[in-house]
C-alpha cells in the first residue's frame, strides 16, 4: 500500500457548507474500488471484536460504510435517517452541528431492549451527530458498544462530547487543522 493512502483521497472542500467549514469529501475514495474495499475491511476488522448485534448507519454516507461493515461481521444493519424519510413508526432526536441543527429518526421497531450497537459514520467532527445517534439508540433501549469512523477531526472535540463510555474506532486521525 502506498504511504498516505487511502487517506489522500479524502479531499477538502473549503467553506462547504458555509463559510467557514473545511469539507472532508470522501466521494474519491467511495469512487476507488480498491480504497472503498479496504477502508470497509478495515473497519469491519477493528470493531470485530466488540460484541454487537446491531450496526446503525448514519444518513447518507455512513450507510455506505455502516452496510459494508454489517455484511462484514454478518450483523443486520439500522439506518438512521434524516426526517421524513422513512415510511413507518419513527423516534427522533434532534440536534446541533457546527453549522445549524438537524434531526435523526429511526423506525420505533427498529432497535429491541439490550441490544448491542455499533454506530457507524464517515466523519467524527464535533460529536453532535454521533451523539444524537448515541441518544437516538438510548430511547430505543438499546446499547451503545461502539462508534466507528472512516475519519476523525480531533481538533474539534468530538471524542469528549461522547463521554468515556463510548469507545471510539477511526481510520484515519486528523488532530491538527491539516
């Protein structure tokens, strides 16, 4: 493998989407089939050990991720999707990003009581989405084992957000604004 990659394939985009915010786009590495195959493999390696009978996936790029992961470890797999999206029963949370506020919804039956989660994502930054997964997963009843990313921006905090009890697996670190 060469050095930096796939990693070098996650492309900043300045000021998207407001002024301000550095981008982390990850479409080139979705689009390289060797990259996409690796970092699902690799994540799906690293949570392997943390005993989970679920994978939720956060809308839209962490389905991408979240699915690959949950055919990996042979786990059903939960999306947890923007509002109005989904045709059943739904529970939501709302919450704040670094840009505005958003909400998640999940089906009601989606989760059962003492299940075990992995959430799945493509970018920790400040933690408001994981930790709106995080709660969206409580009111189901369910536990939260984990929480896998392709990338972590760890200048922004978001692993503190989580609290200690969630551990936290990245591919790839980013501590410093690169």
């Amino acid at each position: 493998m060469e050095s930096g990659w796939p990693e070098s394939l996650i492309r900043d985009i300045p000021d998207f989407p407001t002024q301000g915010i550095m981008f982390k786009d990850i479409t080139p590495l979705l689009d390289d089939g060797d990259a996409l195959r690796w970092s699902a493999d690799a994540l799906a390696d690293r949570l392997s050990s943390t005993p989970a009978d679920r994978i939720v996936g956060v809308e839209a790029r962490g389905f991408i991720l979240g699915a690959a992961v949950a055919y990996r470890l042979g786990l059903g797999f939960v999306p947890f999707r923007k509002p109005g999206k989904l045709p059943y029963d739904t529970m939501s949370v709302d919450y704040q990003l670094e840009y505005g506020t958003a909400s998640l919804e999940a089906h009601t039956d989606a989760l059962s009581p003492g299940q075990r989660v992995l959430i799945v994502d493509d970018v920790l930054a400040t933690g408001g989405t994981a930790a709106a997964a995080v709660e969206l997963v409580k009111s189901g009843d369910a536990e939260v084992v984990g929480v896998g990313v392709l990338l972590e921006l760890g200048f922004l905090g978001g692993r503190a957000r989580l609290g200690n009890g969630y551990p936290v697996t990245s591919l790839f670190y980013c501590g410093g604004d690169e």
